[in-house]
C-alpha cells in the first residue's frame, strides 16, 4: 500500500500510520502516551543537536535513511563529550511511498537506537505532493559526561587519532548510484561506545569531531580556522581499505575528501596518545585506528607525504557528492 495525502490528514490515516509504524517500532513510555511534549529527566548539563538527513538512496550496502538518522545524531552528541539520552524524529513523506517502506526505515531506527540506549520519544509525519521520497529531520539530547570537549582545547603537541578506514560511506553510495557492483559497505554507525572506552581509562579528550560531508581534510581545516593551531598528518598513516583505493583509483577521488558516517578524530595529550589508541581499538568500531597527525604552530594543515614531501591540504571546495546523508 502506498503513502498517499491522507496520511498527512490528522485524520484516522494518520493514525493508523503512527500506531501501526512508529509506536510499534519505537515503543517507550514516554513516547506511548502520544502528548504534544515530551517531558524527560535530565541531569546536569546537556548536550542540544538537530539534523536532517536525504540521503539519495534511502537504502544502501550497509545502511538506510534511518539508520544514517539515529546514528548521525548520536554521533553529534557523542562528539561533545555527551551521553546520548533521547532523540525526536520528524518525517516529511513524499505521496507514492510504500508504507513497507517507512516501516523498513522505523525498523532500521529502531535496531539503531537500541544500539545506541537513546530512545526516540517524540516525532512528527508529514505527507507532501511527490513521488516516493523520504525526509527525516532529527534532534537529540545527551548528558554532558566528559567536560571540556572542545575545539579550543586542541593545543600545539596534541595528537590525532583517526576512528578508522576513510571514505567507505561516501564509496557505498556512490557504487549504488553509479551501478558499480563491489563489497563496499557504508560505515554508518554510533560511536557511542568509543567515547565510553577512552572515558574508562580516563583520557583527557581535549576535541572529537565526526568526519561526515568534506571529509577529514575539512574537520582538519576547521580546527586550524577556530583555533590557533596548525595541523600535520602523514599521509603513510592514513587507514583507507584496499577496496575503496581500488575505487577511489578508477575514479580519481582523494579519500581526504570523502564522506564517512561512522569515522571520527580525538585530539588527545601526547602523553595519553598510545593508551587512548588502545581503548579506541577495544571498540567495535575502532579496530583499525590510527594515530594520523599531530597539532602543530601555523594557521594551516600540511600532509607529510609517503616519499617525504610536504602537501598543503585545502578544505573542500565546491560541491562533493549531493544527497549523501
């Protein structure tokens, strides 16, 4: 059955959609009772982020809209040194949508918030003229857990450690678009449990970023541009997969630039470095993390190639690959 204006009504459609879709999958009390608010328990400071996600296609090798949704914001919660706690969810549907469809998607957001321990406790539907498209605009709350998480903390002598293997994300969708058949996975996924093995052996996070749209080279310049730091990484160090070289190879793509969703940097104190790339390996999805690079004086971010030269590295310009996330 598909999704038609009616499901946008108020009326018994979009009841129907509510009960028979969202309340099924994301079954929480305090979602249940269906009130214009949710009312929640927070302690202390709280971390406040929102997003919205468009991804072109909804469902790819390794994920979907709705995975790529929970984990985004999880993520960005994450990143502040935030224990993710609760997550809103509101949907624009486009006219001629299955309903299996959304319910696939509401099933894949379940499975990932319930990875995650965040519960989704509030939402919205709206249906508008289209033909079988899918929106989902997201915002999450997390509890402050480790203080000073900050872009402004990253100091000269720091180091950079790299979650894992660039580009994979930004390699799955494009694979899908292009028809190009290959065993590239995106890796969307909540780093939640990252955050959770550096704060057990107590490392003094000084930044985290997620590496999503403009890839690592754009986080690496964003730190030069909010603070008074350089950067320098070796190139040598970088993880990428055989698969997504190969890839990046036949299309003359640069993995500094691709998009991942399932990848992140910590700044740590020279000091802590090895010991934070221990526990960020004790994570599921920090098996192949590296040290890449140090903070470094200047105002730029230089790539020690792998024959010894010295490469500036540019924040992207103009347009990557459009409806990634």
């Amino acid at each position: 059955m598909k999704i038609n204006m009616s499901y946008g009504s108020g009326g018994i459609q979009t009841s129907n959609l509510i009960h028979d879709i969202f309340l099924k999958n994301f079954n929480n009390k305090i979602l249940n009772k269906l009130e214009d608010s949710a009312v929640l328990k927070v302690e202390g400071n709280i971390a406040y982020t929102t997003d919205s996600f468009v991804v072109t296609p909804l469902f790819f090798n390794g994920g979907d809209i709705g995975k790529l949704a929970v984990c985004g914001t999880v993520n960005d919660l994450t990143m502040m040194g935030a224990i993710p706690k609760y997550l809103t969810a509101g949907f624009i549907i486009e006219e001629g949508t299955e309903i299996e469809t959304i319910d696939a998607i509401a099933k894949s957001m379940a499975l990932a918030a319930k990875e995650a321990k965040v519960k989704i406790v509030a939402g919205d539907t709206k249906v508008i003229e289209g033909n079988g498209g899918v929106y989902i605009n997201t915002s999450g709350i997390g509890e402050i857990a480790q203080k000073g998480v900050s872009i402004a903390n990253c100091h000269k002598g720091d180091v950079i450690l790299l979650s894992g293997n660039l580009g994979e994300h930004h390699a799955a969708i494009m694979s899908h678009r292009m028809g190009i058949e290959n065993n590239i996975k995106s890796d969307c996924a909540p780093l939640i449990s990252i955050l959770n093995k550096l704060m057990e052996q107590k490392i003094k996070i000084h930044f985290m970023r997620d590496v999503t749209r403009g890839g690592l080279a754009t986080v690496l310049n964003e730190i030069v541009s909010s603070s008074s730091c350089g950067v320098e990484i070796d190139e040598g160090s970088l993880p990428v997969s055989n698969e997504v070289k190969g890839f990046c190879d036949i299309l003359g793509l640069d993995p500094l630039y691709m998009a991942n969703e399932g990848k992140m940097i910590a700044v740590v104190p020279q000091n802590q470095a090895d010991m934070a790339l221990k526990a960020i390996h004790k994570s599921k999805y920090g098996k192949d993390a590296k040290i890449i690079g140090r903070i470094t004086e200047g105002k730029s971010v230089t790539m020690i190639t792998t024959l010894k030269g010295s490469r500036r590295i540019d924040i992207l310009y103009g347009e990557g690959l459009p409806r990634i996330c």
